[in-house]
C-alpha cells in the first residue's frame, strides 16, 4: 500500500514539473531528476518495479524518439554538448520500449559519444543536486559539469531535456497509477467502500480530492 501510494504521488509530481519545460525555472527542473531516479533507477528495486510486481499485468511501454544528429547541422563543429527537446516525446506511431531499452535511448551526444536516458538523470541527480551535489564521476558527467555554471542564469535549454524525458515516464506509467487508483491495496477491517465508489480513510480519496480543483480549472 504504501508503494503505490508513493508511486502514483511521485508520477502526479512528475506531470506537474515536466509541463511546459520552456517555462520552467532550472530549480523547478533539477526537481525531476530525483523524481526519475527513484521511478527507474535506485539501486536495487527501483519504485516501478516494487509497484509492477503485484500488477505485472499492467504494461508500462514507453514511447520515445531517441536523438538524431540533426540534418541541418554542420558536423564540422566541434560540439561539446547537444541534447534533444520536445521532439524526443513520442506518439503513437513510435516504438513502444521496455523501462531498459528507454534508459538506454539516446537524447544527444557529448564530446562524440552518445548519451543516454540513464546517464542524463544519473548526473542531474547525482553531480548537479537534484539528490546530492558532488564531484561527477561517470561517463560524459565531468563535461555536462563544466557547462553549468556558465549555463546558469542564462538558459534552461540544457537541463530542459529532463521535463521531456518526464512526459515520457508519465505517458508511460499512467496506465499503471489508472489501476491503482481503480483497485488500490485496502485493508477490509480499515477501508470501506463507500456510495461513491471510493474508500473511506484511504490515501486514495485524499488523492482524488486533490485532483479535482485541478480538472475543473
């Protein structure tokens, strides 16, 4: 119970940093990446898989176009970063993708090489602050380091890719919190249904209540 609703807070937070990432702050969008980590990439079982576990019947696909070298741009540049935009988010007509094979898509490039889902939350999360700040120690994290501070108070176009690959994940985990919130965990001796379909004094009614100011707006 407390997984789930750890996992559909967690994705509602998620929906509500990654709209718009143009108008975002850089703080507003550094949020994502703690976000993302524990969704997919905490050590051990990260919360989709917890949650999955008891719903392996829900698919979780994700739908993303990886980053192409553009057409149009002179190649003869030595570039040291590019990353993707909201051409990265996918549709219908795109691949669905295992939650690895998305962590492993490309969204640019640095220095040459390519740069993945993972490694792009891994440095946000982990080198930049969005869950400790410290000195980068993986690949490609020493280079995207040393653009931040000139970066900063300037633009938000680097770090814009984390709002879009979250529209990715929440497109991609609706479904599942669609069935929590439908047939959540209850324990029968606490939780009653009542003559509106939810249950008394669960977290699932609060989390309705919430959303509702929201969808009349």
């Amino acid at each position: 119970m407390l997984a789930e609703w750890l996992f559909v807070e967690t994705v509602a937070d998620l929906r509500d940093r990654s709209h718009d990432p143009a108008s975002r702050s850089r703080y507003e969008l550094l949020g994502i990446a703690p976000l993302l980590r524990k969704l997919l990439t905490d050590r051990g079982d990260p919360l989709l898989a917890t949650v999955k576990r008891a719903r392996h019947g829900i698919a979780s696909g994700f739908r993303i176009r990886p980053w192409q070298v553009p057409g149009s741009t002179d190649e003869s540049l030595n570039y040291l970063i590019r990353l993707s935009g909201p051409e990265l988010v996918g549709d219908a007509a795109s691949n669905v993708l295992t939650a690895d094979q998305f962590l492993a898509a490309r969204v640019g490039m640095i220095k040459g090489q390519d740069l993945s889902v993972k490694q792009v939350i891994r440095y946000y999360a982990h080198a930049e602050g969005g869950v400790h700040f410290g000195d980068p120690d993986e690949d490609g994290q020493e280079a995207m380091s040393s653009m931040a501070p000139v970066l900063l108070g300037h633009t938000t176009g680097q770090i814009e890719v984390l709002g879009y690959i979250g529209q990715v994940v929440v497109d991609a985990l609706t479904p599942l919190c669609d069935s929590i919130l439908t047939s959540p965990t209850i324990v029968p001796q606490m939780h009653r249904l009542s003559s509106s379909g939810s249950y008394d004094d669960h977290w699932t009614t609060e989390h309705r209540a919430k959303l509702r100011p929201k969808t009349l707006r």
